[in-house]
C-alpha cells in the first residue's frame, strides 16, 4: 500500500467505453492520500450527449453512455474518498455539463468544485491546478473539429479493446492498446501546431508560478522548462498514470502497471 499527501489523476472518461475501470481501481485500492484531487474529465459528458441526441433522433453512429459494474465501483471507490478526505473535483471540458451546477455546490462536504485552483506543496511550491482545454486552441475554436477528433479516438479505442481481447485469448498477458500508439503518433503533431504545453508555461511565468498540473492531452509527462514545472496526469484510458505528491514533498508521476 503506498500512501501520499495528494493523488492528482485526471481524464478517467467514466460514461464511455474507454475508461480502464479494472486497471482504475487497481490503483484506487493500492494508494492512499491526505488529498485527491481530479482533474477534469471524470464523468465524460460527450458520451451521454451522444446518447442523448441518438435518442432522439439527431445525429447518427455515435456511441452512448456506456457504464458497466466495474465503473460503478469506480464510482462508489470515488465516493468513499470524498466521504472520507477533502476531494477537489476540476471541471474539464468533456463533463463541462457540472458548469451550470457550479455557483450552486462549489462546496459540498469534503468535495470542492471549480475550474481551477493553486496548490501549494509541502515545500512552498505554488502549482496552478487546471484540466488544461483552455490552452488548446481546437477545444477552444473549433469545437466542431474537437467532437470529430473523439469520435474518431472512440472508433481507435473500441478496435484497441477487441485487439486486446485476442490478445489475452492467444495468451499474452502485457496491456497492449492501439489507442496509445496512434494517439502519440498523431496528437504529438497537434500539440506541437497548438503550443499547448509552451502555452501553459508561460501562464505560469506571467502569474508567477513555479508550475502546473493539468490533464486534457492525455500525454503524461514530467518536465522542466525555463524553471517551470510541468506535470500533466495523463489518463486513465490508456497511459493510466497520475501525479502524486509525497509527504516529504517530492512531485512525481508515477505509471500503473504498464
């Protein structure tokens, strides 16, 4: 059992097809913390909106809400953390629907709902904690080009689940997915034309942080540059990693049985 000051994870896409629950709650089990934090995209909204709109009529071929038992225990392993520890819960863009639940429950037990918030480490570092979408320029301007990107991932994810399914039939024991491999592949490229994580360092200077930790890329990754921190938590559809901060305090990422 390993136990932490805080556990950041983000983009767990709970609602769609492509959360790795099993894995999830591996990790759910296995760490403790002071504090969890999530860091948008828990509840994937998109999903259920397809749903919704298939339902009634509008639009074709698009997948619904999906929610098997493993992801209810997700849920309920969740739900034991805010009854127990303060839990900050960070509005992303894929369950942006919490935004007009925002001003009414920014408070609501040990659970804390915003945007954002500044996060101060053990050693005094002052990290600005945010899902991230606000600094990818497709999310923000061209939403039409954002939906087509995830449809298209979700197609990519439900192929990786059938390869994967082969794969443990033949006997390979590994988590493989096809999903992680063109995702670099292609969102790598993305990136780069959006300045994504550049974007968010210089956030950081202009407002005088020593850093950041985010989600949205689903790209984990520890870096340092010009002095400034960068953590992004990854996902739990594919890399299943987080970002954790000892009690010694010590920021690292760490990777779930990959």
């Amino acid at each position: 059992m390993n136990y932490y000051k805080t556990i950041f994870i983000s983009d767990l896409h709970l609602l769609s097809t492509g959360c790795n629950s099993e894995l999830l709650i591996d990790f759910l089990d296995n760490n403790k913390c002071d504090r969890f934090i999530l860091v948008g995209d828990v509840l994937d909204g998109w999903r259920a909106r397809s749903s919704l709109t298939r339902l009634i009529g509008i639009g074709r071929h698009k997948y619904g809400v999906f929610l098997d038992s493993t992801q209810v225990r997700v849920l309920k392993k969740i739900l034991s953390k805010i009854a127990t520890i303060r839990t900050d819960y960070i509005i992303g863009n894929h369950d942006d629907f919490l935004d007009t639940f925002q001003d009414d429950i920014k408070r609501f037990g040990n659970l804390h709902i915003s945007r954002e918030l500044t996060y101060t480490t053990v050693k005094g570092k002052k990290f600005i904690v945010f899902h991230g979408d606000k600094f990818d320029g497709i999310t923000r301007y061209h939403e039409w080009l954002a939906f087509l990107a995830d449809y298209s991932y979700n197609m990519i994810i439900y192929i990786s689940h059938w390869i994967q399914t082969i794969r443990k039939w033949i006997g390979y024991k590994s988590y493989w997915s096809l999903s992680y491999i063109v995702k670099h592949k292609v969102k790598q490229g993305v990136e780069a034309i959006m300045n994504y994580k550049e974007s968010i360092i210089q956030y950081c200077k202009i407002n005088r942080y020593d850093g950041a930790i985010c989600g949205h890329s689903h790209f984990a990754e520890q870096t340092k540059i010009d002095g400034i921190e960068y953590y992004n938590c990854g996902d739990w559809v594919d890399s299943c990693t987080a970002v954790v901060e000892t009690h010694e305090g010590e920021l690292k990422l760490i990777y779930w049985k990959r």
